[in-house]
C-alpha cells in the first residue's frame, strides 16, 4: 500500500499548534496499546503500528478529497486512530471499573455470567474504548469538549455502532472557531480501514515463531492472514492477493472477505447518505497468487 501522509502533512502545515497537541498525545496512546499484549498475546497486533495502517488506509481512502476536510477533523481522525482499539488494554481493574457504565455490556454478562473476562472485552471492545477515553481524558489534551466527544465516538464507531444515528454522529456538529466535525464520514473512514487492515504484515511478530500461537483456532486464524499478501487500492475497487496454496485456509477467506464487503457497503452507504464526501472503492477483487 502507498504511504501518502497527506492527513498528518495537512494538519502539521495548516494547523501547527493542534499538530503538536495531537503529536504529544500520541506518545500516551503508544505506551496504552502495547497493553493488550498482556491479556490478548496471540492477538492479532493491536499497537500503534495498527494504528498508523489505519491511518495510513484512511489517506489512501480520502485522496484528493483532503482540501475538503478542516484540521479539527484531521485531528480527530488521527486521535481516532490511535486511541480506537484503546479498549482491548484493560486490565481486571479496569474492565470491572468501565463495564459498570456500559449497560451493553452489563446485559449481556447477566446473560452470560461465566463469560470469560477477555471474550467480553473482544466483543465491546469498541465501547471500552470509548469509556476509557472518557475516563482517562485528563491525560490527553483535547481542544474543547466538543472534540474528546468526536473522539470517543469516532473511536466506537470502528464497529457495530449505528453511524446514521445523528445525536450520536451528527453530520455536522459545529465549533466555536466555525469549524464542523462531520462524524459520519470521520467513523466511516476508521471502520472501513481498521476492516482493511488484514493482509500478513499485521502479523509481524509472529512471523518466524508461529510456536508462540496457542490453539487450532488462534493458528487458522493466524493463517488466514498469512495467506494474504496485500490489499491494494485500484480506482474504484480493492484488489486483495491472497496465496491459494492451502486449499481449506482460502476457503475460509471467503467468510472474511464477505464481511469485509459488507463493511465496505456500509460506508459507502452511510459516506453518500449523510456526507458530501465519497468513497470510491465500491468492490472487492480477490486475486489468487502463490508464494
């Protein structure tokens, strides 16, 4: 994948100051997402490297629609970006301290009260994101209410959130320097991406010890992703290599490639609907190589 910068370059030259509000709190987010290492440690990789993929998918995504957005959503969107997995670094402290705000999440243990602690944290990892950053937000330094807000929901909107619900995105929530952050389009873009980020070298630190994967599941999953090589942008489609050499593995791609197709429709819809902006990968193309 092309690595362009363009959101970080536009914020930097645009918007100094804000740049390096968002380049001080990043060095927070790095050192928070090296823990899900200890709760999740055959997962696939959660740190800040996802993050700069997510990122760097969300450049290619916006393209020449770049002078379309302002630097208070770049902002968010790299805050995002960083801070969406969040939620997968928490500790038992910390789940049985955020969970009592998450009625979701409380529902669900009542109904399942011998869960183990890190299948719920998987399943409402999105919401524990949120409500961590709500809860550690003195550590980071926001612009304005307005924007840890943006953040939080453009955090949680990386999955299951319903992103045509404008109290919870609105299209255009206005700051008081003129600015609007245009949330629909901000989630689109980081659950789109984070559902973009599958292909082998997500998996870096398993590479040449695949002893370290535990469990027929861990391992098919693990093998999964090795099978695919790179996703490519192309101009009005996604190009997926994926190496067909073992049979059963590709077949099981299918199921991931189905629901990556169904995110994509998704955003898509949701980016045409309810923004002026627009995503111009449509489809996905699965190209069969060999190592």
């Amino acid at each position: 994948m092309e690595y362009n910068y363009l959101l970080e370059q536009k914020l930097r030259s645009e918007a100094p100051e804000l740049h390096r509000v968002f380049s001080s709190n990043i060095l927070v987010c790095q050192n928070m997402l090296l823990k899900y290492r200890e709760t999740f440690p055959e997962f696939t990789d959660h740190t800040a490297l996802h993050s700069l993929e997510v990122i760097a998918f969300c450049n290619n995504l916006i393209g020449e629609q770049i002078d379309k957005l302002n630097t208070d959503e770049i902002f968010v969107l790299l805050m995002a970006a960083y801070l969406h997995d969040v939620g997968m670094g928490i500790d038992k402290a910390g789940f049985d301290a955020l969970r009592a705000g998450l009625p979701q999440v409380q529902a669900y243990l009542d109904k399942n009260p011998d869960a183990e602690m890190g299948r719920v944290i998987r399943t409402f990892h999105n919401d524990f994101s949120g409500a961590f950053i709500t809860r550690y937000q003195m550590l980071f330094d926001f612009p304005s209410e307005k924007h840890l807000f943006a953040v939080i929901q453009v955090s949680r909107g990386h999955r299951k959130t319903d992103l045509y619900d404008e109290a919870e995105y609105p299209a255009a929530m206005k700051l008081d320097n003129g600015n609007v952050l245009r949330l629909p389009y901000l989630a689109a873009l980081i659950r789109l991406a984070d559902e973009l980020d599958i292909a082998a070298d997500r998996n870096l630190q398993f590479i040449y010890d695949i002893s370290r994967i535990h469990g027929k599941k861990d391992i098919e999953e693990f093998k999964k992703h090795m099978a695919i090589k790179e996703v490519r942008f192309e101009e009005n489609h996604f190009l997926v290599l994926v190496d067909d050499s073992e049979p059963q593995i590709y077949e099981a791609l299918i199921e991931l490639f189905d629901k990556l197709k169904e995110t994509l429709d998704y955003c898509v819809d949701v980016t045409a609907k309810r923004t002026d902006f627009t995503i111009n990968q449509t489809d996905i193309i699965v190209k069969s190589v060999r190592s």
